[in-house]
C-alpha cells in the first residue's frame, strides 16, 4: 500500500505503479509458496517455543534461494525442505532438485553434520 494521506492520489498511484513494474517476475507465486511453506512448518513444530527457531529458518530459505527459484518450488520440494528443519540447515537448490522423485533418499546425501570429531597426534 502507497498513501500520501490524501495530498497527492495521483502521486501515489503512480509511485504504486512504479513500484510494482520493479518487483520481479512471479513474486506473487513466491509469496504464495513461502506463505505455504511457513504453514506446514508451523505444523512441523507447533509449540510457541519454537517461533524464534522457525522465524530464523524461513529467513534462512528465503535468504537462500532467489525470488525464481521459490516461485519454482513444487509441493514436494516443500516436504523435503521441511525435512531439513530440525537441523536448522536450508539445502542448496541444486540439493534439493535432487531429491525429487519417487525415489528421494535423504540418505543418499553425502552431508557432514559435524556430528563426529577427529584427532591428529604427533
């Protein structure tokens, strides 16, 4: 929304129409799909004491990928970025492209989570 408070309608309309020929192509469609993806993420972890945990990981995936490539996410990619969530980790696109399918295997990922450590002696 655009107002001048009522000293320059025409002004204002016209800064609207500005504003919108700047934003890109499909923005409509990628708010849509993070506004999906926001809700079935507030069923992946309903409790109110997870809000600051879910608020910082959709501004990780929408930091992460471009307003086209969120446009472009189906409702699978959806369900396998939400598969991502508990380890506060956003897949690279390319990643997560490639878990489409029927057979879509977290496993088959060769993902590092630091979970092991190492030592080198002398």
């Amino acid at each position: 929304m655009v107002s001048t408070n009522g000293k320059g309608p025409r002004l204002a309309a016209s800064l609207r129409r500005h504003i919108a020929s700047q934003l890109p192509q499909n923005v409509g469609n990628a708010i849509e799909t993070i506004g999906d993806l926001r809700s079935r993420l507030r069923k992946v972890a309903p409790n109110h004491e997870d809000s600051q945990k879910r608020m910082r990981w959709m501004s990780k995936v929408s930091d992460a990928y471009k307003w086209e490539e969120i446009s472009q996410l189906t409702e699978e990619d959806l369900e396998n970025l939400l598969l991502f969530y508990p380890a506060n980790k956003v897949p690279d696109i390319d990643i997560l492209k490639s878990l489409r399918g029927p057979d879509n295997d977290m496993k088959k990922l060769d993902v590092f989570d630091g979970s092991f450590g190492f030592s080198v002696g002398s």
